[in-house]
C-alpha cells in the first residue's frame, strides 16, 4: 500500500473511533417535508425546501434553482410575499449547485413570526431563451416564532482517498449550507460542500493543488440563520501527479460476443497530449499494460480485446479518429463482468481513474448499453454514472 493510502487508511480509522459514522447519504433535512412540484419556469426551493417548517426569523437567504440560468428583472425574488408586501432583500446572486443554475437572495431583514411565507418570482425575469417568466410562487414554507442564534453542531467528519480526489463526509444537526477549505504548498481550494442537508457527502478535486504535498482541510457549515461553525484543521497529504485520463465508459454487456467486444472508453482531459507506456487497465482480478501509444489532448481510446472487431455489426463502431488500445484476449483477468466490476486505470500503484462497477447490466435491457460518466471531470463516485440504459458512443462521450 502506498504512503498516501497508509495515511488516509489511518486518519480514516481516527475519525471512525473518535465518532459514530451515521448515513451520508444526502435527503431531505431533518424535520422538513419533501418538496413541493417546482414553480414556474421548473424553479424549486433549495433551501428553505418548501413545506420546511421552524424556519428561523433571522433567516439569512433563500435558494432557489431553476434548470437553466435565468435573467432577472426589477422585482427578483419577493420573500414571504403578503399583505404587507414582501420582506427587503438583496437582488439574486449566482450560487452553486448540482445541476441547473441556483440562485441566493439574502434577506436585509426578519420574517415575519409563525407565518406562512411564499416565495414568488417577481416581474421582468427571463428564461434562458429570453422568454417571459410568469411571476408566480415558487414554494412556501413556514416561519418560526422566534429567531435561531446558536450555530450547529458539527460531527463525524472524515476523509478518505478516491484517486485525484477526497471524499469528505460529515453531519450537522440541523439544515446548515457547508463549504469545504483545502490548503497545500501555498495553495488554498475552496469548494462547495451542499445546500440545506444535514448529511453531506462530497467528493473534492485535488488537481489543482501540488502533488504529494501537506495539507490541511477545514469544514464549515452555517444554518439558515447564518450562524457559522469551523472543524479543526485536519492534516493530510495529496495524492502523486497523474496524467489528466479518465474512464469514462464502459461496456460490459456487448450485443456482439463477449468478451470480445466489450471495451473501456477512456478520454484525455487534459490540453496536452498524454503517452500512455507506463500506464495499465485492470479489473477485480488481473490488469493488462497499456501499448506505448499517445492519447491526443481531448482525445477518447478505447481499451478493447485483441479480438475486438470495431466493425463487427452488432454494436457502434467507434467515432473516428478513436484510438484502439489492444491488450489481452480479455480486459483484465477474466472479461468485465455484467454483474458490475471494478475497472482501474492505474499508474504503477496509483490510481489515475476508476470505475467502481456500481452499475449491474445483466440484463437484457442492456445488451450493448453503456455505462457512462455523465461529466467527464467528475470524480470517481457511483453518484457520477448514469443508472438507466443509455446507448453505448465508443469514442463519442456520453449520449
């Protein structure tokens, strides 16, 4: 096992003793209901979600996502719109998110007590097309009585390697929005850990940060109210210098025979070409080295058998200009498994990209179905794989 693995192996070890891990997985807060259809335009309430409850007076900002960016008119967002008009507040700031565009208003002042408070798209908005966005009510929730001047708890916080990336899980006790400080050689990365959730689980690229260096990352979390709370700083190192490739597909269950036809996409994310000597493929039990090719910056290959017929008729032939790369008369040991199978471009010891088989294709709806990193750049998680049959684009990207 390498250094970095050792280290990440042992400080994982720390955190798991030190506190109960609980369910990372992200879901509705705590004590909020499920929310509501979306709005016009398919805006929906982040956070507060709608049918939140004991949402404090002192509420700091509302976020709201729509699918596609939206340019606003004169009115914005009205907050806890009623008789007496809605509470002031700032015009919507950009704030980031998975998927869509989201949007942050902070508020200038309190919520109105034990009241019901509408969220409502106000007049002059404008979706991406530059369509008129009726105004309308996005979501309701209700306020508290009283305000919230006590910031969470933090708990169960831990780190654990994932290739170029650390995946960095941990708890507050009430809906709180997380940001996550990592500082190495000088260098500080500041990334988003979530919105409104109580469980957060988020995978943090390490790329920009130096090699194989000390470094410290630190947690913050701030409830609705805005009140914030920090981990200590916790040591750890980065991971070694990998070449920018990612596995970026993979068909297991081919329509054509098996294992002849199955291969592993891989893409080369980097602006400058990339020599593949040195580098393997392997699966669960085996791996093959790669032949001393050279993958264009922006590139796709594809890892296929020896026997690998790309116009063999039953499935996609690659996209021109798709680099082959013929290993063993299998990929890895024994083929890629249909029930799902650890797939590893590695580096010596080191993991440049993986594909942790989170995906079963047994059947029969996936006969010459893909399995496709739905962005590219994302790090190797099973959240970054599509779980429906998509159709297999050797050397195309995702459909």
């Amino acid at each position: 096992m390498s250094k970095q693995a050792l280290l990440l192996s042992a400080m994982a070890t720390c955190f798991c003793a030190c506190a109960p891990q609980t369910d990372l997985t992200t879901g509705t807060p705590t004590g909020d209901t499920p929310a509501a259809p979306s709005g016009p335009a398919g805006a929906t309430l982040v956070d507060p979600v709608a049918g939140a409850t004991d949402v404090p007076l002192n509420l700091a900002a509302v976020v709201v996502r729509f699918p596609a960016a939206v340019s606003w008119g004169t009115e914005g967002l009205r907050v806890c719109d009623g008789d007496a008009g809605p509470v002031a507040a700032m015009p919507p700031a950009d704030e980031p998110c998975d998927g869509g565009a989201c949007y942050r208003v902070a508020l200038a002042a309190s919520l109105p007590p034990a009241s019901a408070c509408r969220i409502v798209i106000g007049a002059g908005a404008t979706d991406a097309a530059g369509a008129p966005i009726a105004g309308g009510v996005v979501g309701i929730f209700q306020a508290a009585a009283e305000a919230d001047v006590t910031p969470p708890a933090l708990t169960d916080v831990a780190i654990a390697a994932a290739g170029p990336c650390l995946n960095v899980s941990f708890s507050t006790d009430e809906p709180a929005t997380a940001s996550i400080v990592i500082q190495a050689g000088g260098v500080e990365s500041d990334s988003p850990g979530g919105v409104g959730q109580t469980r957060f689980d988020v995978a943090v690229p390490l790329s920009a940060l130096p090699p194989e260096s000390a470094a410290t990352i630190t947690v913050t979390a701030a409830d609705r109210a805005g009140n914030v709370v920090a981990s200590s700083p916790l040591a750890f190192e980065t991971p070694p210098a990998v070449p920018p490739i990612a596995i970026t597909e993979v068909l297991a269950n081919s329509a054509g025979p098996e294992p002849a036809q199955e291969y592993v996409e891989l893409r080369n994310l980097g602006d400058a070409d990339v020599a593949l000597a040195g580098l393997s493929i392997e699966d669960s039990k085996g791996s093959d080295d790669l032949p001393a090719e050279t993958l264009a910056a922006g590139g796709y290959a594809l890892v296929v058998t020896s026997s690998y017929d790309p116009n063999q008729g039953q499935d996609p032939v690659p996209r021109a200009g798709t680099l082959l790369l013929r290993v063993d008369s299998r990929i890895g040991a024994d083929g890629l498994s249909n029930g799902g199978e650890l797939v590893r471009l590695m580096s010596g010891d080191t993991v440049v990209s993986s594909y942790g088989g989170w995906v079963s294709v047994s059947a029969s709806s996936w006969s010459g179905k893909g399995v496709h990193r739905l962005v590219q750049t994302a790090c190797d998680r099973a959240d970054a794989w599509n779980r429906t049959p998509l159709a297999a684009t050797p050397g195309a990207g995702p459909p």
